[in-house]
DNA sequence: CACTAGGCTATACACGTGTTCAAACCGTGC
DNA sequence: GCACGGTTTGAACACGTGTATAGCCTAGTG
C-alpha cells in the first residue's frame, strides 16, 4: 500500500511492536534494529526515550478508541482476541496490555475509557432487558471493567519472557474460554444467597457521614 | 526483642522491604545501603541478585500462608489492610503485590494458594446457606480470586512511583471501600436478567467436542 | 601470643543503557 | 555545478548496573 513509510513512521510501528513483545522497557537500540535505523535517529526524532513511550500512548489511544475496542466485562478476552487476529492490531493490544501492567497516566485514561464504553453496553442491555438496573451504573461498569482487565492482566506472561505476537489470538482466546464458564456462572446466579449483606452496607454507609462500615469485611 | 539481627537476617528484610518500595529490580545496593551493608556482601550471602529475588520470594511465600493471609473474593481490600497495618505485615504485602506485578513461578503460586483458600471460604459460606452453589466451585473461586487480585493490581501505583508502605493500609481501606459497594452489588443482584446464556453456553460446551462457542462473547 | 577462618568492605571490572556530536549523505532549488 | 537544509549514521561519552577480587579486621583457638 505505502510503498515505503518515512523513518519517523517505521520507527513508531517498531517502536510499539517491541515493547508490546519485550515490555517496556525493551531497549532503544532494539527499536532501532527492527526499523532498520540507527539509535540516533529515534532520539533525533522523538527527542528522548520517554517522549517515545508518549508517542506510543498516544499512537495506542487513537487505534484504540477508533477500533472501538471493547474489553467488556465478562468475556474480556473473546473480543480482545476477535480483534487481535487482524494483523495490524495484534501490537496495539499488546502494547496496551503491557501499558496496564507498567502504569502510568495512560493506563487511567484507558480504563476510564473501557468503564466508559462498558457503561453504554450495560445500559443497552439493560433497556433491552437482558441486564438488571443497578443502584449505581458508573460503579458497577467500572467494577466490572477492572475486575476483567485486572484479571486478564494477573494472568499475562510475565515481562521477562517475551510475549509472541503471532500467539496472542490463539492465547486470548484460550483465556477467555477457560474463564467465561464460572464467570458467566456469576452473572446469571448471584453468589449471596439474599441481599442482606448489601443492604447493610448501603444503610450503614448512608446513614453515617461519608465513611463505610469499618470492621466488615465482604464476606466473599 | 532480638538485639541484634544477624547482617543475612538484615539483608533479606531490608530486601523485601525495599523490593516492595520500589518494585522489583530495585538496585541492590539500595537495599545494601538500607541494611547498612556493603554491595558485596549481599552477594556472598545470596550468590546473586536472582537468587536474593528467590529467597524473599520463600520468605513472602512462608510468611502468607502462616498469617493465613487470604485475599477474599469481594472486599480484597479490607482483609488486606487490616494486615498491613501490623507493622510487620506491610512490606511482605507490597512485596507481594510487586511480584504478582511482575510474574513469574511465585505469582502463580501465590494465586493458586489465594484460589484454594477463596474455596473453602466459599464453601463453608455454602454450607451455611449464605453463598449459592455452583456448577463448578474450583473454577467460580479461582475466577473469584483472579478478578479480586486483578483489580487490585490494576489500581498499584506505577512501578517508577515509589509505594509508600506506611500509607499501605489507608490505601487499600479506601480501595476496598469504594470498590465494596459495587461488587456486593454485583453479588446480590445478578448481572444477567436470566440463566439462558449460561444454559446456552454449557449446552455447546458439553455438547461439543471440547470447544466452546466459538463467536459469542459475553454480552456484559 | 601466633594463627587462622570468615564476616565484611572497598575497589575494580565488564557490560548495557540513553544520549550527544560531528561528520557523511542525499535530494533540491538556484 | 553547487551550496544548502534535513536525514542518517557511527563512534564516543557518562552513568548505573551486577559481580569478582583482594584485602582488612575481629573472634576464636591452639
């Protein structure tokens, strides 16, 4: 299609493919090799590491929202993988999964953006009637949203051993299948038996200044 | 109590302490400097900074399971903090948090432990008649365990921002209560309006050869 | 008291890192 | 033909890292 990208783009492309395999971290001169270019020109252009690693947030941010890439809560991984298959974005996916593991502000602005998107799904479907109504939608869709990301995120490989791109499909997929059973299984029956426990809550949290009951724990 | 810990003694906890301070990959001259040691020493002690890594790994691994250090399902936080704030407790839990962070053998040890706990937790609240039944009680408790770990993990500082270890248990008390609320919800009132999708989806699945559905994901 | 073994330190080394810099290269317009 | 501005390179620098080595100082022992 292009017939040859400029430097500027190769380096960018490389750059988000190697740390989405190595981590961040990865370093420059690796970068570099994979553009086939050298170190110098990676800080001639981007200045320094870390405005790279900006650079690669925003290039994940802007692929990530205009792919309307959706996490969803239950079966994080099933779309995730639908996604991945398609060549281009496998890096982008990686990259942001790695991203989520090293912090920083994009990894806030990600999961709002996620708890965002869930939030609208979970109101589809719940005027579709398929979902219950929830005493707070934005708690709940954020919940939700960090319950899925956190723990596809517990079980990514770790930085050490370097992630292979070309299995990260086959790899998503085995995940979701392995958890959207028990995960499916606690969205459809509730785990309390009744609502004592949250109706507790909410009465003592509401009833007292600001602060939520102190010594009780959830009991699951 | 003791007078006077042998320098070994000094090293692994300042280690651990330090490890959990400044996540893993700390340089070990910090933790030299914090156990009022040489560099050198650590290494004739522990051999190599991999293998000091192994043994607070042993050491983070003893201390859990003897302080029954259990994540529960829901209100991770809570039982957490009420641990961490014993002096002694605060940095084997950092450290803990930085190794699930970072991966490798222990982290999954860690959560196959925390997973087996959450079992019996849920199947004494089972029998008494406070937690429904499931098809599956292993797999509901380790999906359990990995989104209560995974959330927590996705709200850990980044690793450059050092984790201040007194303010250890204020945080995971403010985590937990603001996450509280909804996952009780999630667990009294179920997600799903009705059982079809679950019924839909162990119907393909035992159905099936081994795999399950292949294109639909989770609507939630 | 001499001597030795081992905890312990300080220094040095090898290596990988990000970054800088001067020079070479290349296309373009005068 | 030629100077010029941007691109690109390769070598070099400064620094922080883990680790190896050689020595010191103390305690115990004959």
């Amino acid at each position: 299609m292009e017939p040859t990208p400029s430097a500027e783009e190769r380096i960018l492309r490389a750059a988000l493919r190697r740390f989405a395999v190595e981590g961040l971290g990865a370093p420059l001169r690796a970068v570099a090799q994979d553009a086939g270019v050298s170190a110098g020109l990676i800080i001639h252009h981007y200045g320094s590491r870390e405005k790279l690693l900006e650079a690669c947030d925003r290039q994940a941010l802007k692929a990530t929202r205009e792919s309307k890439l959706d996490v969803m809560s239950g079966g994080s991984g099933a779309m995730l993988a639908q996604l991945a298959e398609i060549e281009h974005y496998a890096p982008v996916i990686g990259y942001v999964l790695r991203r989520l593991q090293a912090g920083g502000p994009l990894a806030r602005q990600l999961v709002d953006d996620f708890a965002a998107d869930a939030l609208v799904y979970l109101e589809q479907g719940t005027a579709a009637g398929l979902i219950n109504p929830s005493r707070d939608p934005e708690a709940r869709a954020r919940a939700l949203t960090q319950m899925a990301l956190g723990s596809l995120l517990l079980q990514l490989p770790a930085q050490r051993e370097p992630l292979d791109l070309t299995e990260l499909p086959a790899w998503l997929r085995s995940y979701s299948e392995a958890l959207s059973a028990p995960v499916l299984e606690i969205y459809s029956v509730p785990l309390l038996t009744d609502t004592s426990m949250l109706d507790a809550y909410v009465a003592a949290a509401s009833e007292g200044d600001s602060a939520a009951p102190t010594t009780e724990g959830a009991p699951s």
